[in-house]
C-alpha cells in the first residue's frame, strides 16, 4: 500500500494566518512552499485540475503589499485554499471535469470566492471532482481519477475528492467543496478530514455550477475546528445574488453559547446501523462511550423514511440536473463539435462532450419529469422529502444531534465499482437524508480501519445548527486516539 | 351557404415586455434597440454559476395588469419550461405554470361584451436570432447572430378564455387589452416593435354544439391588420378541411402575410412536453394583501370608463373618435374644455383629428385658449378652414386665438356679404336651386362648396346653411 501522508509538517490555516498578519512570514513564501508541494505530490495524486499559480503569486504580492503598508489583514491571510472545480474563478478555467467547459474561464467569481479573496486568502488551484459533482469516487472525472492520499489505490470518495485528498495530503489546509447527497463528508470520511455540509442557504450558491440547485451546498474542509469555523465564518451569510440564501446573524449560529456534552441528547438512528463493516461499528460503538462518559443521554431512534431516501435523491437530483446542464450546448462557451444545423451540433457537442454518469442522469432525470411519468416519479419523490423533513423534526423534538457513520465502508479500490453505478450510489446512503431536509451534517475522522483507512463518523443536527456540529466534532476529535 | 353552420371559436395569448428598468433576474438594463449585447451579464446570459434574482418592480408591474383585468392577485411560484432554443441561454425557460400570480379576471369590450381573462402569469423573455444570408429565411442561410439584450426582460402573458367570436372581436379585444396596458404604464404596447405579441389560439365548431374543435396556434401576427387577416384565413381554411371530410391538425401555424396564408410550423404532437417543475433557485412570490390593495388603489381610470365619461356628453355617440382620444390621453383636457363652455360635439371632432397629431403641443397649451378657439370656430366667427389655422399658429406663439384670428385678417365674413355672393351663385345655377327648395339635402353641400370656394375657406358652413334656408323659405 503505497501512501502519501508524510512527515511534511502540517500548519494550520488559523497559525498561517496569524503568522502572516504579524509578518512572521509573508503570503509569497507561503504560497511558494504550497506550490512546491502540490507540483511534487499532484502527479501522484491528481488532486488539481488547475494549479492557479499565477493568480496564486498575484494574491500572495498584494497581501504582503497590504502588510508593508501597514493595513490590517483579513481573517485567512496568506491562507492557500483549493476550490472544487464547480466553483467559478474570474479567469482560471473551470471545467466540472468536464470535456464540455474545457477552456471555458468565467468571467466573474462565486460570491464565496469574493469573500476569500476579501479575506486575504491564496487560491492555489481548482480541484479534481467527479464530473458536475455526480459521483462518489473522483473516477467520473475527464481528467483522470484523484487518489487517496492512504491508499494510492484506493478511491478519495467523491465527487469532491480532490478537495479531501489536498486537506489530507498536507497539499492545502483549507479547502471548499460542494455537497449535494454527501459530496463533502464522504470524501471527507475516506480521506480522514474534517468535512461540513452547512445548512441549505446558509453558504451562497452564486458561482456554484449547479448539480442539483435544491440540495447543492458549498462547504469546508480541514483539519481543526478552528479552521472549520474560520473558513464557515468568511463564506457564509446571507447573499441578494442568491434568493434561496437565508437572511440571518451567521455569528450566533457558528458560536452557539451552549457547547457541553453534558446533558446533550444524541440520537443513533437505528436504520443506519444495518449493514456495517465491522470496524466502522466499533469506531461508533467507540464514539458512544466517550459520549456516554461525558454525560451524554444516548438513545436510539427510528426515521423509517431514511429507506425511500436514495431513491427520491435519485429522482430529484437527476431531474434538476437534467435541467441544469441544458445550458451545455455549445452555443455560448465550452466545447462545441460541428453539426449540419443547430440541432445537430448541440447533439454533436453533447453526445461528445458529457460523459456517461452524466448522459445516465440527464436521461434519468428527463424521464423522471416526463409527462405521464411526472406524477409518479418526481412528485412522490418530493413527498418522500416532506415526509423526511418531517421525520427528522419529530426525532429533533427528542434528542439535539444524531450520529452514525458517514459511510458504509471505508474507501474502496479505484475500478471497484465503477461498473456498478447502483453499488456506487449506495456510498451515499448515509449522507443523502440531510441533504434532503436541508440540515447540516459533518463528518469526523474517529479512528481507522484493519488497513489503516480512515474512518469518518457523521453528526447531524437540525438546521442552522451548524456551530454546534462544530463543537461536538471538536469534543469528539479531542477523543480520537484516546 | 354551408359556412354558416360552423363558428368560430378564438383564444388570445398576448405577450407584453414590462417597461422595468432593468431586466427580470439580473441588474441589467431593460431597454429596446441597443447594441447587440451590451446589457447583458453572467445571469441573463445563463452562465454556469449563475442565480436569478426576481425583479419586485416585474412582480408589481405584473400584479397591476392582473388587477385592471380585474383577476385574483395570488401567491405565485415560477417553473422551468424545458425545451433546446440557442436564444435561449439556459436552454429552459422561466416561466410561471401551475400557480400563476394573476387569475380568473376579464376585459370588457363595451357594454355588453366581456371576455374572460384565464391567467396574467410573469415569463421571461428569450434573445433574438437573426439569420444570416441573402433572403433571410432559415433554410438558406449561412448562420446566424444571436443578440442577448432581450434575453430575461419581464414579460407578462395574457391568455384570454376561448371566447372570442370574429376576427373583429379578436381585434378590439387586443385593442382594448393594448390601451389598458397602456394605462397603466406598465408596458409600452408595441406590435411593431415586439413589446406587444399575439397568438391566436382558432378553432371551429358547428353551430350549437358544446365541444371545441381541435385548434391551431398562429403565431407572426405583427400588427393587428395581420391579426384580423389571419383569423379569417385560418377560420376559412378549417372549414374547408371539415368539408372536405378531413379533420384538423393540432399543430401552430406561422402566418405568411405577403402570401396571407398560414402554414405549418411544427406539429404540436411532437414537442409538447416542456418537462416543467418548479424552479428550484427561487421562492415563492407574495407581494401580500396591503401592497395589493395599494397597486390596486394606484391603477388610473382604465380606458373603457374613460371613453364612456365622454360619451356621455355627447349628443350622438362616437366611439371611434373617444378611443382615440383616449388612446392618445387627452381626454382629461377634453373634458375640462368642455367643462369650461366648450362645445362637445366639436371638441371631440377636433381633439379626434386636428389636434391628434399634436398631442404633445396641444397638452402643452392652456384649456383656456381652446375653449376660445373652439367657441370662435362654434359660434361662426371662425370657418372650420379659419379655425385650422389659427389652431396651427397657437402651436408656436403665445397669442390668444382671437389675437392670432386678427393678425390672419379673419376679420369673420359679415351676413350680408354672404348674402350677396349666395345670390350671384344661385343665380348661375338655377337647377340645383330649383332642386334644393325641392328637398333635396344633397345639394345643400353643392352650395356651401361654392361659397367656400369663392371665399377661400374664410365662410362659416353653418351659418351659410341657415342663409341658404331662410333664403329657401322667403
């Protein structure tokens, strides 16, 4: 097993920024020993699609002009973050690891990226995902599968895998994914990091390429809660060019005055118990012992709908990508392939430029909003939604968090299931309801496997809960090892 | 006639682009014959990423139409409308479906006709394509240019009950629609610039029966002359197909004004399913009941009761002449004239045709002066000729009209010169004469011509009239 987790000393976004902001030492010499490292380690990883030295350097220039002038610096200076390549940079190609949008560079930034750059971070590259997020193990992508840092051989999870790999593999401290039935805590759980899906609304979407517009979400990645919450308090917060945002105090949210284990009621749901490798039951029979020590109240609770939640993902993510990604077509920008009249080029440009998990949902999709089939498929898959939110509302009445594995299984071998998109799907079997109910839900690294992998456990929490995920998954990383 | 056992029955959609300022999802601004793209930006362009934003002054805007075609105001969402269009940069459109903001309203054409209004719902507006090449038709040409300007400017559809008898009606409901729209200064009403379209939704049934025929939908009716040809066209050619024994086609037509026929566009069949669901990157849209009632409180008198407050001043109706008075919003100074002594007959006539070229200026002049000019020309000391142009010198001086009247030399011709050169006429034409005290009204205009003629248009027509019948009776 050929791995890339070294002695490289880790420092932390929070220590590189106060580092930074006090001239210890500048953006540029940060920046420079970053790119070192990913120039060294990406060929092995394939964690970037894009490394954005040049943008990189030029960030890196003016945060350490802005120090020589005397300016006060922003909360992430001289940070390297990578973004998911779904994320739009002015001017550093985005592609969805897509052959659809190579060579397509946006000519605006995502409001999240504003507020990085705002923030004084570096942004050192796009990274690697499954194509248009639809995916769970970066294989789907048009430029070749990202591996995990534990494992070369093994899968980084997905789609936003290459966002995990950098955090895990010290390429990056930071990094943004999006998460639209898991694509930021499974990855997350394979690669061994820190992963956060916020609240629904509570991360701009502005500049996300949308998946699917009413479960995508954009979120962090590291090591520490300290950097959860550093990076959450920069992206987060309302925003007027997103009309599902939502209008509220980001502060009280990501510091909640009431952090004690003591008292806290945690809820195992019973249905994510089934089926689990045993390993990953002991890490969260494990978890419920230093729980239980600190004063939590366990119980064990039932949310029957959780059994009709991958298919009704299945239905509603499909049919709003199938809409989503009408716009790929040639006319305005990407690829385009030569066709006799329009109909045929967008047919040409299509057919050539998508590959086959995303030809599979579109055509999933468009069938599932089909007349005649509407009713049956895409309708009652949304009523599966209000019967989990509802489920979910009902369990919160009992209990403050719940807490399961984020996956089934640890991170398996690259071509393992590719052939078996239904076998794939169910990675996320764990991760989509949240997605579903809008809820926030992290994933915590919280020991390893026979092999070593590691193995990720998933808080959930009702929403605009999200600081208090934070301060549970600290308690229980301040456990890990113990 | 055969054609008369069948009759038709005629829906309308019409399209309105709201004069907002900017544009339905983005900040981009709102606004007709441009450069080619250059109001366009990531979000009206559609670009991966990119969010809509509802525009509150479109939902305004939108919610005033529904209330002057006296709908329901609702909460309303928006759905994709999804079809492959190059104009259209996300290759669906937004559009309002199941739950759209207007309801349940009508329009009424005049006393006794009303129209149902179905829905006012709010869309967006797609890019405009034009085809390069010599003839521009599709087929021959090389390629084509596509400009973005358009693409996400608000709209509102209107779509009427199939209730609509002719294509006479058609086009006085569209007229009516037009000026009510108009009205309320939401849109610019435009047929020839696209600010305004129309769909014709046509079918054809036997007299007495319940069932709708199976219809057609003519699109490319640019004006409402095309409109009013279309409708007859189509009627024609569904009947003709009935007896032939053939059934029609459910399918849209595009109306071929130089050939006036209408001709297949595409099979409705085939490319009927939009696959719409609700659009998942926006909320619900509710203006709430206080902001209702004080767009319904701010809409002006709308056209129909307007031309009505004329009417009734007049002796003998003239519908006609009162909608273009109001169509041209100067029935409020109409009617101050005529509060203040102005004939109403003659203010109308004039507010109608002279004045209807001038609207601007005529705004711009005190009601006093036209009263003045009005009672000169009324009171025969104007001739309508005289009266023409001392109307045309107000325009541009600050003369009173009587001052203007002077300064011309229409001093007003006294009775008894007209007397006079009446009898020298008379006395040359003996035979219209003779057929005049005979009763014979037409030749009183055979008369007046005359005295007109020789007075270079300076004799007042009535009072040449009462001459010439108090000449007759002596």
């Amino acid at each position: 097993m050929q791995s890339r987790i070294d002695t490289f000393k880790f420092d932390s976004a929070s220590s590189i920024a106060s580092q930074v902001s006090k001239g210890r030492v500048s953006a540029m010499e940060i920046t420079e020993q970053h790119l070192a490292r990913i120039k060294s380690l990406n060929s092995d990883l394939n964690a970037f699609i894009t490394v954005s030295d040049n943008l990189a350097r030029s960030q890196a220039e003016k945060i350490d002009k802005k120090f020589k002038n005397g300016e006060t610096l922003g909360p992430l200076a001289g940070v390297p973050i990578a973004i998911k390549d779904n994320i739009v940079v002015r001017g550093v190609e985005t592609t969805c690891a897509s052959k659809i949008l190579k060579g397509w560079t946006p000519p605006y930034n995502a409001t999240v990226i504003d507020k990085l750059i705002e923030a004084d971070a570096v942004i050192v590259g796009k990274s690697n995902m499954d194509e248009f997020a639809m995916g769970s193990s970066t294989e789907h992508s048009a430029f070749g599968p990202t591996k995990n840092p534990f494992d070369l051989d093994r899968v980084p999870g997905g789609s936003s895998g290459g966002s995990a790999a950098a955090v895990a593999a010290n390429l990056v401290p930071i990094a943004l994914g999006s998460d639209t039935g898991g694509s930021i805590r499974q990855p997350a759980a394979f690669c061994g990091v820190l992963g956060l899906k916020p609240t629904y609304g509570f991360v701009s979407r502005y500049g996300l390429v949308a998946f699917a517009s009413s479960l995508d979400q954009i979120g962090p990645f590291a090591k520490t809660i300290e950097d959860m919450k550093l990076l959450m308090t920069v992206i987060s917060g309302h925003d007027s060019n997103d009309s599902t945002s939502l209008n509220f105090e980001t502060t009280p949210v990501l510091n909640p005055s009431k952090t004690d284990i003591k008292g806290l009621r945690v809820g195992i749901v019973k249905e994510f118990n089934e089926g689990l490798t045993s390993n990953i039951a002991v890490s969260l029979k494990n978890a419920i012992e230093k729980l239980q020590v600190a004063g939590a109240v366990i119980e064990e609770v039932s949310i029957p709908s959780v059994k009709f939640c991958l298919s009704a993902y299945y239905l509603i993510a499909p049919a709003e990508a199938s809409s989503n990604l009408a716009r790929f077509d040639g006319v305005r920008y990407g690829a385009r392939e030569n066709g006799d009249n329009v109909e045929q080029m967008m047919i040409a440009t299509r057919t050539k430029g998508f590959g086959d998990e995303v030809k599979r949902r579109i055509m999933l999709g468009t069938y599932a909003l089909s007349k005649g089939y509407y009713d049956a498929y895409y309708k009652s898959a949304q009523q599966v939604r209000t019967l989990v939110i509802r489920e979910f509302s009902k369990v919160y009445s009992s209990v403050d968090i719940l807490l399961s594995p984020t996956t089934p299984s640890t991170a398996f071998k690259i071509g393992e299931k590719l052939d078996d998109p239904m076998e794939m799907y169910l990675s996320d079997i764990m991760t989509i309801p949240t997605n579903l109910a809008g809820h926030p839900a992290i994933n915590v690294p919280f020991g390893s496997d026979d092999s070593g992998l590691p193995i990720g456990l998933q808080i959930m929490a009702p929403a605009l809960k999200d600081g208090k995920l934070l301060s549970i998954a600290n308690f229980l990383l301040s456990q890990e090892g113990n | 006639m055969e054609e008369e056992v069948y009759e038709p029955v005629i829906g309308l959609e019409v399209h309105c682009e709201l004069k907002t300022i900017t544009k339905l999802w983005c900040g981009c601004k709102n606004e007709f014959g441009v450069e080619p793209n250059t109001n366009i930006c990531p979000v009206c362009l559609g670009l991966p990423g990119s969010l809509p934003v509802l525009n509150e002054q479109a939902v305004k805007f939108a919610a005033m139409i529904g209330l002057a075609l006296n709908c329901e105001v609702k909460p309303s969402i928006f759905h994709r409308k999804n079809y492959f269009y190059p104009d259209m940069p996300k290759d669906f459109q937004i559009s309002q479906y199941d739950q759209p903001i207007n309801v349940n309203g009508f329009l009424k054409l005049d006393k006794n006709v009303t129209i149902g209004v179905v829905r006012a719902h709010m869309e967006e507006d797609t890019g405009k394509t034009t085809h390069i090449g010599s003839s521009g038709r599709i087929h021959e040409s090389s390629g084509a240019s596509i400009d973005y300007n358009r693409a996400g400017v608000p709209l509102v559809e209107i779509v009427s009950a199939p209730e609509i008898k002719s294509a006479e009606e058609a086009k006085k409901y569209v007229s009516e629609l037009r000026a009510i729209l108009v009205a309320t200064n939401t849109t610019d009403g435009k047929m020839e610039e696209g600010s305004m379209r129309v769909d014709a939704n046509v079918s054809v049934r036997k007299i007495g029966s319940i069932e709708f025929g199976t219809r057609t939908e003519i699109k490319n009716l640019n004006s409402l002359r095309s409109l009013v040809r279309a409708i007859d066209y189509e009627i024609s050619r569904q009947i003709n197909v009935i007896k032939n024994g053939e059934k029609v086609k459910q399918e849209t037509r595009h109306w071929n004004e130089d050939a006036s026929t209408t001709v297949p566009l595409r099979s409705k069949e085939e490319a009927d399913d939009y696959r719409y669901f609700p659009e998942p990157d926006l909320v619900e849209v509710d203006l709430g009941n206080d902001i209702v009632r004080q767009l319904k409180q701010s809409l002006p008198v709308m056209p129909l009761e307007r031309r009505q407050r004329i009417i009734e001043l007049l002796k003998n109706p003239n519908e006609d002449s009162a909608f273009i008075v109001v169509d041209l919003d100067l029935d409020g100074l109409l009617l101050e004239v005529v509060k203040q002594g102005a004939d109403a007959e003659l203010a109308l006539k004039r507010f109608s045709n002279e004045f209807a070229g001038y609207v601007e200026e005529v705004k711009a002049l005190q009601p006093e002066r036209l009263v003045e000019l009005l009672n000169l020309e009324q009171t025969g000391q104007l001739s309508a000729t005289q009266a023409k142009a001392v109307f045309a010198e107000m325009l541009t001086t600050k003369s009173s009209p009587s001052q203007i009247s002077t300064g011309l030399g229409f001093g007003g011709l006294e009775d008894s010169e007209l007397s006079e050169l009446l009898k020298g006429i008379i006395s040359n034409c003996p035979n219209e004469w003779n057929r005049f005290k005979d009763g014979d009204g037409k030749v009183q205009q055979f008369f007046i011509g005359q005295v007109m003629k020789a007075t270079k248009g300076q004799a007042n027509g009535k009072v040449v009239l009462s001459l010439l019948e108090a000449m007759k009776n002596s």
